[in-house]
C-alpha cells in the first residue's frame, strides 16, 4: 500500500478522498482519473480517514448502487446534483 500511496500527491490523494466520499461518483471515474481500483481506493480511504469514518463510508458505499457503473440505472446521466455547483 505504500506504493499506491506514495504515488499520489497531497492534492491527489485529497481528490481521491472527496470523490470516494461522493455517492453519485462511481469507482470507475476514479480509476479512470487516477488508474487505481477500487480495492486500492479502499486502502487509500483507510488509510487517510479517522477509523471510525471510514467504516460508516464502507457501510454506505457498499450498499449504493450509484458507486457501481454496472449496477448504476441508466437513468443517471451525471456524476454530481445539478445544484452542487451553484453559479455565483
């Protein structure tokens, strides 16, 4: 793990966290950002957050269809709530 981890950046592995924590973002887009699994993404959260987060992260990640592009319905388009970034 400390290959994966070591690979990464400060600002990466910040990145790497947000995305994980989004629902709506799957695993997929983070492999496809930063070439890494979601296994790998599993240590990265383990690593990187309080124990405590990481294992309500894993509980809620783990039933959300929406982390899967496989399971995700085709029904969403997008990765984010239209009202995430709001214009200023």
């Amino acid at each position: 793990m400390a290959n994966a981890k070591t690979q990464f950046t400060v600002d990466e592995l910040s990145r790497i966290v947000e995305m994980a924590w989004e629902d709506r973002t799957p695993f997929e887009a983070i492999e496809h950002n930063f070439g890494i699994n979601e296994s790998a993404v599993i240590k990265i959260m383990r690593s990187e957050v309080k124990s405590r987060s990481f294992k309500l992260w894993r509980e809620r990640v783990t039933s959300r269809n929406t982390k899967h592009l496989a399971k995700r319905s085709p029904d969403v388009s997008r990765g984010y709530c239209p009202t995430q970034y709001k214009n200023r």
